[in-house]
C-alpha cells in the first residue's frame, strides 16, 4: 500500500502538465528519464537568479552582491575568457578560498562552455601541480596562498594565472583581467550534455580523480530535490500550507565551493529559490 501511495504520488507531479514533468532522452545510446523544464545548461540555470535582481545573492564579511551584479560579474569573466581565446569544452581552474570571485568565475566559466575545474584547496603545490596537469587547464584562477605553493614548480608550468585578491609581479590581477570586459553576458551555445565540471575526489586509495559532469546532470539533480519535496506535499496534504516567512530564505555556505555540497547542494541551489548565501 505505501508503495501504491508513493508510485502515484510520483505519477502526479512528474505528470506532463506539472513543473516537474519528466520525459525520456537518448543520451549517447542510453535511455534517461529527464525532468522537461530544467534549465537546459548552467547558464539558464543562472538566468532565473534575475527575477530576484536587487535581492542580495550572497554576503561575505562587508561585501554584499545582488543576484544582478552576479549576473553582470560573471559576464565580465565569461567575455573575458573569450578574449583569451578559451573555447567550449577548454578546462579553466579555480583554486580559491570562498571569496566571492569564485563565484564569479564558476559562472563565467561554465556560462560559455568552458569546463570549471573545482581545485581542492587544501592540495599542497606537488598536489595542485597534479591536478593542472591532469585536468589540462588552459587557465587558473588563484589566490595568494595557492600561488606561493605553485612557486617552486614554475619552471614545470606553462599556465596563465589570473591572481585573485593580490597583485604578485609578473601575474595579472583578477580586476586588470576584467577591467575592459563587457557585462552583457555572451550567449554562447551550450549543450545541455557538454561537460561542465570536473571535481575531484579525495584520492584515499591513489591519486585524486578528476570526476566529469554535465549540464544537464548538475540542473536534473537540482530539480530532483525540488521535486522530492513536491512528492511529499503530494502525499501529505493534511499537513497544511506553509506560513510565509518572516524573512527571504537564506543559507550560511559552512563547506568549501569546491565540495559538491558547497558547489551544487548551497550555491547553484540558491538560483531558483532566490535564496542568499
């Protein structure tokens, strides 16, 4: 019987007139089960941060940034790359500390189809040197602490590195790298099935592997959640509506943005909801 319950729970908001309606898609010969309205890559993800434009998106110690600003930071980057000639597919890192240029930079990478390499921050320089060459970065993002661990292995690296919240001679700083770029956000064309990130594991038991994900995986998890949530509304109505807020929704970023919960669970889950981090 409970199973009965939850089958048709699921059959009603998955139906093909709800939010949630799910359809098949052949994905490289595979049949998958995807929702019919998620976003079709992370840049369309982004867009719905915009009906919450002057909302603040996120807060770090002073700074305060609106959901607009995001959007327009991020075009700056995304532009900018271009400019670099980084192309769809090319892998471009991130290894940062939570500063919200890593936001912005996660953005602008994945929003014309350049691959966000997530760097664990913890790695020492042998690490990070690893990860570089394993990822085939064509670009970094780092911040002071993560560029003096990569000092003693320069000779071994051939890799611009836009320095972030520091200004180290002989590196561009990340407000030089952005300071002519456009805030109209390129609309580069993005398949939903292109890759989109890579995270690495822990590499408990050898080295540390680089795990690929897509567009479409990371915005289908998203709605996944969601929809988890409207099935248990579904199923228990006699539990009443929910009281409006006394405040707009908001979450404290507790992990490093380069975890998949900090990246995919608080950041990019934020967009829909117009929640602040």
């Amino acid at each position: 019987m409970v199973q009965g319950t939850i089958d048709a729970a699921i059959a009603a908001v998955t139906a093909s007139d709800q939010p949630y309606a799910t359809e098949t898609q052949t994905i490289d010969g595979i049949d998958f089960v995807v929702f019919s309205n998620a976003p079709s890559n992370l840049r369309e993800l982004y867009r719905q941060g915009l009906q919450y434009s002057d909302r603040d998106f996120f807060v770090y110690q002073d700074e305060r940034c609106t959901y607009q600003q995001a959007w327009e930071e991020a075009a700056r980057v995304g532009n900018q790359l271009k400019r670099e000639g980084i192309r769809p597919g090319d892998r471009v890192g991130i290894s940062l500390r939570n500063y919200p240029e890593w936001i912005f930079a996660f953005m602008g990478i994945t929003s014309i189809g350049a691959v966000a390499v997530a760097m664990n921050a913890w790695w020492s320089g042998e690490e990070m040197v690893y990860g570089i060459e394993d990822s085939g970065l064509r670009l970094l993002f780092a911040d002071e602490e993560r560029i003096e661990r990569l000092r003693p292995y320069g000779d071994r690296l051939d890799i611009q590195t836009i320095a972030v919240r520091c200004q180290p001679d002989g590196y561009i700083s990340w407000n030089q790298f952005v300071a002519n770029a456009s805030r109209s956000m390129p609309e580069e064309a993005v398949n939903p099935d292109a890759n989109a990130t890579i995270l690495y594991t822990s590499g408990s038991t050898a080295h540390p592997k680089g795990v690929l994900s897509t567009h479409r995986a990371i915005t289908n998890a998203l709605m996944c959640w969601e929809c988890g949530g409207a099935i248990g509304a579904y199923m228990f109505p006699q539990a009443g509506s929910v009281p409006a807020p006394l405040h707009l929704p908001a979450t404290i970023l507790t992990v490093p943005l380069f975890h998949v919960t900090g990246l995919v669970v608080q950041f990019l889950q934020s967009f829909k909801p117009g929640r602040k981090l």
